[in-house]
C-alpha cells in the first residue's frame, strides 16, 4: 500500500440479523479519485453494525448487533487485516452504535433494544476491560409501534471535554452525562432534551465549531438545530429532511469539515439531502440520489462522499464539490453485502 491510499472498513449484517455479510471487510481507498478496491472479509463476527476507531491507537471497535449485546475489538495492521482483541458483553440488546473518548480512555455504547449506554474502560493498548457502567433509559413515546420503550440509538462524547450525549429514538430524548474518570461510571447532568413528540432521535453531529449540532428525527422526517450550551441543548431551527415526495426515513448526518454544508441520508426516498448553513435556517441546496432506497450510512473522507445503502448491497462513491458542497456520483457502485456502516 502505497502513502496515496488508505483503508477503509464496512461493517453489515450477517446471517444472525437476516443480513447477507459474513463480518468486516476492508477496502483500499485511493484519496485521488476515490476508488475503493474491496480486499475481502478480515475479521468474521456476528453483525458488526457499525464501527468506530481509537482516536491515537491502530484499533477498530465493533457492535455485535445481536440480542444479548457483544462489542469487538481489533488490532488493525497496515494492510487493513484484524488481529481480535477482545469480545465483551454490552449487559444490554441489540447494540447499534458506539463512540471513543476524545482521550481514548473509554468506550461508550448504545445498546438498541433495551435503551442503555454501557461503558468501558479501554486500557493502553486499547483494550476493553471489564464493564464499568450500564445506564438504562425509561419511558416511551408517542409511536406505539417504534416508542413502546427507551431504545438508545446513539452516543456522542464531547471533543472539548463536555457531557456526553445519549440520543433515545423511544423516549424522544436527548440524555447528557458526565464521565466520571476514575470509576468509568455516567452522572446524569439535568436537563435532558425532550424533542417533539413522536420526533424519534436517531443520530446526531456537531458542528466543527462545537457550538451547536444538528439531531435527525427518525420518524418524523426533520433535521432540528441545537445551540450546545453548559446548561443544555437549546433549539433553534427545524426543517424537513427531505424535499421528495414519498416515505422519508433519515439515517445519517453529517457536517463538512469546514462546517459550510450538512449532509443527511434519507432511506425510502434513496437521497442525500444538502443543506447550505450559511443563513438563519438550513437551505436545501440539493437532494442527490443514491442509487438505492436505503442509504444506511455515510462517511465524508478529503473530497469524496461513500455512501452504505443496506438493502442494494453496494457503496457509493460520490464526488463532493468544494464550492458547492453538492456530491456528484464517481465511477459505478462498489458491490459490498448488507453494508451498515463505512468507516475511513
């Protein structure tokens, strides 16, 4: 592998949660054109729906997505292949998303199915250690079928040291905590954000400046701006994810690194919605197609945009123009089973 290209990893579902992937597969990324060249399955675990990397260590770190909740962790070598680490026990169901702290310390997780947040203590190497906490959120919402109960589907640890935040599709909820280093336990910091009711939080991102972010509502097709402040999350704007006509079911959100464009993934519909952040309220700039009806996940690297489209089995490559900030599509979609998850 030579300095002009990079790995990237894709987490999907197996057979256990009726997926087609065997587990992890790597990919070798050319940062010029974007390319990937899928190097095949390097490490063969059970649903590894979505992946996250140490923030100074060679170490990828894993959801099981399975009913008695695992997390995986990998030594990652040069060439993309997984030396496993360690498996452990999340104590909650259906794990789906998981976050390292800024200062790679400990591992946070969100255990779906029974709306948790499970920490871990990460030693120098990386390694998990035993479990340190298991916070459970309670309450429903206002969707009887998707809200009967708490279901955690994100954490977001604060760069700058500030509280980590617990986003609840089942409670419309947004949860802060503090860390308490030494025993790796959560304190819940009041107040918490209650959104809309029936508004289902999925995922979050903050802004490069830190200053606010940007919750997509799962159920209720919305892109909602918070001012992140010490006393909480403050709303200022709200929008449609979506410009199409159809059913829309936001998945991902992100922000480009200058912070100029937010950028969501809109199942159903198979679009990534561009907003120009420039005014008072988001613009919507662009919707680009797919290629697919359910773009999973997302993940901007230098000038390009991948795309995880679930159901189409594929990647796809697109082309983010720097003065615009709409993605244009780059070459044909790259085969990759059940994919989750696309991680640079």
């Amino acid at each position: 592998m030579t300095a002009q290209e990079a790995i990237v990893h894709i987490g999907g579902y197996t057979a256990e949660t009726d997926g087609r992937a065997e587990g992890i597969v790597a990919a070798r990324r050319d940062p010029v054109s974007g390319e990937l060249t899928v190097l095949g399955t390097v490490a063969v675990t059970p649903s590894p729906s979505f992946l996250v990397r140490h923030p100074a260590l060679p170490v990828l770190y894993a959801v099981n997505e399975l009913p008695e909740g695992q997390v995986s962790a990998f030594r990652v070598a040069p060439d993309g292949d997984l030396d496993p680490l360690d498996v452990r026990l999340t104590g909650g169901v259906e794990p789906c998303h998981l976050a390292v702290a800024p200062d790679g310390r400990h591992l946070f997780v969100a255990n779906y199915g029974d709306g948790s947040v499970a920490v871990f203590p990460l030693d120098a190497e990386g390694v998990p250690g035993e479990r340190s906490d298991l916070v459970r959120h309670e309450g429903h919402g206002a969707d009887p079928q998707r809200q009967d109960s708490a279901h955690c589907h994100m954490v977001s640890p604060d760069p700058d040291g500030g509280p980590l935040l617990a986003v609840d599709l089942g409670t419309d909820s947004v949860y802060r905590y503090d860390l308490d280093a030494a025993s790796g336990r959560l304190v819940p910091r009041a107040p918490r954000l209650r959104t809309p009711a029936g508004t289902g939080p999925r995922h979050l991102v903050r802004d490069p400046d830190g200053r606010r972010c940007w919750l997509v509502g799962e159920l209720d097709a919305t892109v909602t701006g918070y001012d992140l402040t010490v006393d909480g999350l403050h709303q200022r704007v709200r929008v449609d994810a979506s410009g199409r006509v159809g059913h829309v079911q936001p998945s991902e959100v992100g922000v480009g690194p200058d912070g100029r464009f937010l950028y969501v993934g809109n199942r159903g519909v198979g679009t990534v919605a561009v907003f120009a952040l420039a005014g008072a309220m988001p613009e919507l700039v662009a919707e680009v197609d797919t290629g697919g009806e359910w773009p999973r996940h997302f993940a901007l690297a230098g000038a390009h945009l991948y795309v995880a489209d679930e159901r189409a089995d594929m990647i796809r490559i697109f082309r983010v123009d720097p003065d615009t900030g709409v993605p244009e599509p780059v070459g044909e979609p790259v085969p990759v089973a059940s994919p989750t998850c696309v991680r640079p």
